[in-house]
C-alpha cells in the first residue's frame, strides 16, 4: 500500500509540476520566444490584451512573476523606461536581456505641419533634442528585425539551459525560415502600393514602412491628439494622397481617426501592432493597406 501511495505522490509531482517562467514586455515577444522554448518554459508577458506599452503599469502579480522568472526580455518600448529600474532592483535573481541589441532605430514619425515653421530658434532646438530621444520602439513589426530580435534570445536560452540546446537551435532555425518566407509573401503583398501612403492613428508601423516601401502617415504626434489646424492638415493630406481609410490600434482612442474619415469619406479600420497572431495580423495588416486603394 505504501508503494502504491508513494508512486501516486511521484505521478502528482511530475503531473503537475510548474514549468519555469520567463518574462517578455509585450504579446508578439511571446510569439517569437515560443518558436523557440516551446513548452519548456511558461511565458509571462508584462502588457496585457487591450493596453498600450506607452502608459502600461505592471500589476502586483506580474512583479511577483517577474522575481519568479529566469529572464527578463525587455524591448525598449515606453512603460520600460520607468519601471526596467525597479525591476531590476525587485528581481535581483532574474537576467534581464534587451532583445532589440544589435538594431539600428529609426525617429519616431512625426506629421510635420505649417505652423513648425513659426518656431522660434530655441524651441527649434528643444524639438530636436526630444526628437534625438524619440526612437521608435516598434522593432517587431518588420520580419526582419524580429530575426535579430530572435537571436538575442536564441543565444541567452542556449547559455542558462545549455542541455537543450540542440532543441533550442532547431527551433531557432525552424523560426528563421519562417521569418523569410514571411518577408517574402509582404513583399509580394505590397509590391503594387510601393511608394504609396497609409494612415495610421499610433506611429507604430515606421520599421514596416521602411522594410516594404510605403510611407507612414501618423495622425497622433508624440502622444498627443491633433489640434484642429492639425487635423485640417490631415484631412488635406489624405485628400491629396486618395487615402479611403484611416488605420487604427484597439489599444488607442478612434475619436481623431473618425473626423478625419468622415471630412474625406472613408472609414476606420484595426490592425493591431500587439497581436499575439503576430504573423497572421502582419499579413492581415499588408492585404488592408493594398485593399485601401482598390
């Protein structure tokens, strides 16, 4: 009888023993970090379905994971400015890794108006020194990048689990060909909107612009909605490009983007720059931009 109970202890140990966890700032970190542990490891993700990584604030439960987890890969997006200090110093045991290392950031797009020309020489300067500090955080939406993004990854898992790490370079690998095969369909995708502009409400999509030939209209500037003579600046520019349709994230207001698609009538639709389904929506994403202009 006691063989039997001490082999039913085993089986509920083993059955419902907790994986490790590591920790990733944002939904599509999670997607990329799952190509290559699998189900190794759980996978905490610090931005939860529906907010935005700029204004983000970690929840008492997600501190506690956080101390619980072996990694940290952090991205660079705005929330981390504020807290990656305070993580650093609650998760004293956890290895926090950049995951952007390695890429080159673009500026934060900006939708230049007139009135920038009324500036006076030192708030001209003062731009410029905000602007310097404004890099755009959105790595992730450019295939590309995301392989760089993988590596840093790929190359920490093989130095604290390097048991498996055969596993982890197939999957790597596995991962990397995918990437190219969906860099090449986005490129087939877009190739007839080249050199053409979309709308977007949140400048997220300047490194998928830049990757795939299009140009990025951002109606938000530096977290902040449009003034009315800023709008009617917009509402120009949409007008003169043919735009039909003004893009927006569901973690963002859609007050700016209905005015400006009412004035040139169009309509507002989603792509999300957040979506766990981070393939499927950039593909979903690329086929809305081709279809705005037919």
């Amino acid at each position: 009888m006691k063989k039997i109970i001490l082999i039913f202890s085993l089986f509920l140990t083993f059955a419902f023993a907790k994986n490790e966890e590591l920790t990733v700032s944002i939904l599509p970190q999670k997607y990329f970090l799952q190509k290559i542990v699998k189900d190794k490891f759980d996978i905490n993700v610090m931005v939860k379905p529906g907010f935005s990584p700029a204004t983000y604030e970690p929840k008492t439960s997600q501190m506690r994971s956080l101390v619980n987890s072996k990694v940290y890969f952090y991205i660079d997006v705005p929330f981390e400015d504020i807290w990656l200090d305070k993580f650093k110093q609650s998760s004293k045991n956890t290895l926090f890794v950049d995951t952007s290392l390695g890429i080159e950031k673009i500026q934060m797009a900006k939708h230049e108006h007139h009135d920038e020309e009324n500036k006076t020489e030192e708030h001209k300067d003062e731009h410029q020194d905000h602007e310097h500090e404004s890099l755009d955080p959105h790595i992730w939406l450019d295939p590309v990048l995301v392989k760089i993004q993988a590596k840093n990854m790929y190359e920490t898992m093989i130095k604290i689990d390097s048991k498996n790490s055969d596993f982890y370079k197939t999957n790597y690998e596995d991962f990397l060909n995918h990437l190219d095969k969906l860099d090449s369909e986005l490129k087939t995708i877009l190739k007839e909107v080249e050199h053409k502009p979309f709308m977007v409400f949140h400048p997220s999509w300047g490194y998928f612009a830049k990757r795939y030939n299009l140009e990025q209209i951002a109606v938000e500037s530096q977290g902040k909605e449009p003034k009315p003579n800023e709008l009617v600046e917009l509402i120009k520019d949409a007008k003169e490009h043919n735009i039909k349709i003004v893009f927006v994230a569901p973690q963002f207001s859609q007050k700016s983007a209905k005015t400006i698609s009412k004035n040139i009538g169009g309509n507002v639709a989603t792509i999300d720059p957040l979506s766990i389904n981070w393939d499927i929506e950039l593909l979903k994403s690329a086929k809305d931009i081709v279809n705005s202009y037919k």
